[in-house]
C-alpha cells in the first residue's frame, strides 16, 4: 500500500516530533492538473508516484497526515475530498486534522523534494513563537509590478523579495482563524499574514521544485534516478 492510501495515520520517527507539540500535515494534491494535461500527482518517479513521495516525507515530520484528492479519488487514496479551489481544499483538509494538533503544516504535493530538514525548520519556527513560517529563496530576477496597460508602476527592489514554498507550518488555532471566513489566496500564509498574524521567512531550498509542466517532470524524475 503507497503511503497516501492512509489519510491519517503513519509511524513517524520519534526524533521527528517536537517536544510537547502534536504536529499534523495537509497535504493539499486536489487538482486537476488542466495545465499539466493530467493529475500530476499521480505521475511516476520511478517506482514511486509523486504523491507517495511527498506524503511519506510529511508523515516522518509528525504525528499524521491528511491527504486531499479529487473528489473521485477520495476513496481509492484514502483521503479528503478537495475543493474547486486551493484555499477550499485546504480547509477540507484542516476539518480533518483532530482538534488536539498544535502546529499544521501545509505542503503542496506537487514539491516531492521537500526535505526532512525543511520540514523541520518551519516547525522549529512555530515553536519559537512565529504564528507562521515559509521557507523562501532568493529572487535572481528583476520584478517590476505592472498596470493593466503593462505600464511599469514600480520596480520592487530585489534584496526584499523571496520565492516562497512549501512546506508551511502554522500554529493550529491561527490558521483555522485565517480560513474562518472562507477567504481565498495563493497560499495559506497570505490568509494569517491577512488577519494580522506574524510569518517568518526560514531559508527554502532550490530543490524543492515544483513540477508544473512536462519540462518538471523530466527534471524530477532524473533527479529521483539520482
């Protein structure tokens, strides 16, 4: 059995879990995949199917894991139904981790390299006192924020700026406050950095791609060879 067939449940390491906080993951795998032509999280690494991968790294960092599908996969995995957008299925998926979590990590399946070690870190985080916590990157790019004519408004300057990832760890009781009133965002840090909660950035790793595109899939798939 692949380790997302159990939405719920697993062994994870002792030496995973933080002294005195009950940590749970929703991994959030509920898309369609219109862009990529397919459910990607289902595609192969190797032997190993996206989704397996990333679950079994989010369940060695705590106490459980609550895996969100499509609707008509919810059964056949062991999961949660999603929702039409990221933000629904994200709630689907907190209505499901038991009340006496203390921190909830939220991790897109699509990054299957997300480490053991970035886990940690945006737990680490939370216990320290961030109600939040995204690991980021460093932007090598120059951003520019552009009118709806594509005339430049301004020029965002660059040592200020990170490309954020997951996994992203939050106190329980904030998050579930942040998706109280149902509102929508591209991550679930923009929600509690919304309602006024404090998030902290820990370093990310380039690694941790996400694979959006058949060029993804290639580059994840010899690296899983590796």
């Amino acid at each position: 059995m692949s380790p997302s067939r159990s939405s719920t449940s697993g062994a994870p390491r002792a030496a995973a879990e933080p002294a005195g906080e009950v940590v749970w993951t929703v991994v959030v795998a509920a898309g369609s995949g219109r862009r990529f032509g397919g459910p990607k999280q289902y595609e192969q690494l190797g032997a190993t199917r996206i989704l397996d991968v990333a679950v079994a790294t989010a369940r060695d960092a705590g106490h459980g894991v609550v895996v969100v599908v499509p609707a008509a996969d919810a059964d056949r995995e062991g999961g949660v139904a999603g929702a039409e957008t990221r933000s629904g299925s994200v709630r689907a998926g907190l209505a499901a981790v038991p009340p006496e979590a203390t921190i909830v990590c939220v991790h897109d399946a699509a990054r299957p390299f997300a480490s053991a070690a970035l886990f940690a870190a945006v737990i680490d985080a939370v216990r320290s006192g961030a109600d939040g916590a995204v690991p980021g990157v460093p932007v090598t790019d120059t951003i520019k924020r552009v009118a709806a004519d594509g005339a430049v408004v301004e020029t965002l300057p660059r040592p200020e700026l990170v490309a954020v990832q997951t996994p992203q760890a939050f106190r329980a009781g904030v998050l579930r406050a942040a998706h109280a009133g149902g509102a929508e965002a591209t991550d679930d840090a923009a929600l509690v950095e919304a309602a006024g909660g404090r998030v902290v950035v820990v370093a990310g790793d380039p690694d941790n791609r996400k694979v959006t595109d058949a060029a993804d899939l290639a580059w994840a798939r010899e690296r899983a060879a590796r």
